[in-house]
C-alpha cells in the first residue's frame, strides 16, 4: 500500500498556541488528503476533505477558522490547530486517497495534548 | 452522518480460534474496506472489495462484499497474539473519495 508521513507524532503546548501538523503521501501523488480526529476508543470521525489547490471541504460542527488547512502541493497538506485549548487534545489522523476516490492511505497521526 | 453498525464491538478469544464481524448499512456502498489500528497507530488497509458478493482473501484474513452492497464481513482464521487491535469497517466509493466507518471491533486474543 502507499506510504503516507505524519509530522510531529506526538506534540505538547500551552493553551493559546497553534500547532501545525504535516501530513506527507511519499510515494504517489494525492489529489485528495482528509483529516480525522480519533477519540480514545472511538471510531475515526472525518474533519474535513482536502483538494490540492483550492480550498477544504469542513464537516459540519468542524470550525473551519479554527482548524486550518493547507493542501499546497499533492503529496503535502498541514492540519493547524488555531489557538489550542486543551479540548483539543485527541489524536489526529490524516489519509490520501487513491486516484479513484476508493481506497484512503492513513498517516500514522499525532497525539496532540493542550496543557 | 450515516453510520455504519459494526459487530461485535469487542471479542475475547484465545489464541488458534477463528473470529469473525460485520457491518450493515442502511445505504449502499461501492466499495468496503477493512482497516486494522495498533494502539497509537493509524489504520493500516487490509482489504479492499470492490464488487458486489466478491470474497477475498489476504493471508489468514477473508473478507466479503454483501450482495446487497449494504454489508460486509471479515473473518480471520487461526488468530495469533499480533492480530490483537481494533478492527474497522469502511464503506465508500459514493461521495468524493469520502469513507463512512463503522465504530470498530476491539480483538484481545489470549495467547
């Protein structure tokens, strides 16, 4: 399957900071990257969809100032938290999907924890 | 959103017996896919169906495509200590590239 990066794997910051997350497909190109967030013991629950070049797709309840995303090139879209509060502490995963739109390849996601 | 029921949501078994879950869906799907996550990991792609009553199989892993397009199940023979993990279900191949999951099977497996 194809391999797909995610940096940092685990970060800590005060409350009130942003934080960026990468996410990198590094061996075939991805028009399309999503973003998820992962509860201890829960299903992956879908963020936002991420076209390389134009603007994301939010879920709804996701606020979109808040989470921000950037799909600049098709093998790299970041994830920023905005002003983070330790409500966002969770487990956040991203994929890339396939050229067809039927397969997602997941990062292995970043632990993010807002002290 | 749509929802996939995923079944059972945890199974204790000892090791060498077979283990088999499932999901339903109220929608058809064009594609269903099984995912494999380690603790702090992301889901690793087992198998992907892409037919209607199509069966595969990856190893010790067998996995079908619901005739229906509304379910899917996987099984997995003679299990062994390293298939402990959550185990999802995804539906897709209808909006975007998107996948709808199901809520996951938690496997301990007792050596």
């Amino acid at each position: 399957g194809a391999v797909v990066s995610q940096h940092p794997s685990r970060v800590i910051c005060k409350s009130g900071t942003s934080v960026k997350i990468e996410c990198r497909s590094l061996d075939f190109q991805a028009t399309t990257m999503f973003w998820y967030r992962q509860f201890p013991k829960q299903s992956l629950m879908l963020m936002a969809t991420s076209n390389e070049g134009s603007k994301a797709t939010y879920e709804q309840g996701v606020e979109k100032d808040k989470f921000l995303i950037n799909h600049a090139s098709l093998t790299l879209s970041t994830l920023t938290v905005t002003s983070a509060h330790p409500e966002d502490s969770s487990f956040y995963i991203c994929s890339a999907g396939d050229l067809y739109g039927n397969e997602q390849f997941f990062g292995p996601g970043t632990r993010l924890t807002v002290l | 959103g749509q929802q996939l029921n995923q079944s059972p949501q945890s199974m204790f078994i000892q090791e060498g017996e077979d283990v088999s879950m499932n999901c339903t869906s109220s929608s058809i799907f064009n594609t269903w896919l099984w995912y494999k996550q380690d603790p702090g990991e992301g889901p690793v792609l087992l198998i992907a169906l892409y037919k209607a009553g199509e069966l595969t199989s990856n190893g010790r892993l067998t996995a079908q495509f619901g005739i229906t397009r509304k379910d899917s199940f996987l099984n997995i023979s003679a299990s062994i200590p390293s298939d402990v993990g959550i185990y999802f279900c995804a539906g897709g191949g209808t909006s975007y590239g998107k996948l709808t999951f199901g809520q996951g099977t938690i496997l301990t497996v007792h050596p």
